[in-house]
C-alpha cells in the first residue's frame, strides 16, 4: 500500500493550515490567495535548512505528517 504524502503548517501566531498534500507550496499560496512565496531558511549545527515558506507576511514552518503504524 502506498501511503500519501501530507503536509500541515502553522504560522508565526499559531494558526495551523492541515491538509495541504504533497505541493504545500502550492495549496498555501491558494489557500492564501497569493501568487508568490519566498523561502524561509534555519542555520542549525553549521547548515542551512529550508523549513518552509513567507508568504505575504506570514512565516510558514512545514511539517510532514506520517502515518503512525507500529508491528503487533
């Protein structure tokens, strides 16, 4: 079985947007109803990471949701 891969994002007040699918990107900005995104990057341990997006003055982090499943 193939799993689908979700995405959920919560903003810099705590507001979640669930279910954005595999292109968060794209569903943030419609969702948004924007048409531009810049990316939003950590340094962490001497690396640059992309953590997710700034769309119209909101600071977006991602998160990938898995599913739980764990062996009886």
């Amino acid at each position: 079985m193939k799993t689908r891969i979700n995405h959920i994002a919560i903003d810099q007040h705590g507001q979640f947007y669930h279910n954005l699918g595999p292109h968060p990107r794209k569903a943030l900005l419609a969702r948004l109803g924007r048409k531009h995104a810049d990316k939003q990057y950590v340094d962490r341990d001497g690396k640059v990471y992309h953590t997710g997006y700034v769309i119209g003055g909101l600071w977006l982090t991602l998160f990938k949701i898995t599913p739980f499943e764990r062996a009886r």
